[in-house]
C-alpha cells in the first residue's frame, strides 16, 4: 500500500459510455493533497471527471475506475 502523503501526482483511469459510444476510456490527472483522505481524494476525482465529461457529452455513465500513484514525491 502507498503512503497518500509520498504522492506529488493521482491518475484516474476510467470507462464510460454515451448513448452513441460504449467502451470509452478516460484518464485525468490530479494533484495530490496532503493529509487527504482516500474518500476524499475518490470523492473529489470523480467530482473533476464528472465535470470534465459534461463539457463533452450530455448523457453519460462512468462504468468503471481507478486511481493511482503517477508522480511520486522526491525523498529530499
């Protein structure tokens, strides 16, 4: 398991489907928040992803996701 706290930047991979495209993948980026919780940083990617697929697709359904460690931080 990954300390939340050694992490710089999260990466979302998720799937969605419109009602013309099934089988979408998505990625996004999120800058991570020390002492953030995991419901918290779950609650606020999928906030931004909900967002972000808005902008694009008036009916959409996220299908399935993860979140992991992309940048980690330097041990200086």
């Amino acid at each position: 398991m990954v300390n939340m706290n050694d992490v710089s930047v999260w990466v979302a991979e998720y799937s969605f489907r419109t009602p013309s495209m099934s089988n979408c993948k998505g990625f996004h980026f999120i800058r991570a928040i020390d002492n953030e919780s995991e419901s918290d940083l779950q609650d606020r990617v999928f906030s931004e992803i909900d967002a972000e697929l808005k902008k694009n697709h008036e009916q959409f359904e996220v299908t399935g996701g993860s979140i992991n460690p992309h940048i980690m931080k330097s041990n200086q």
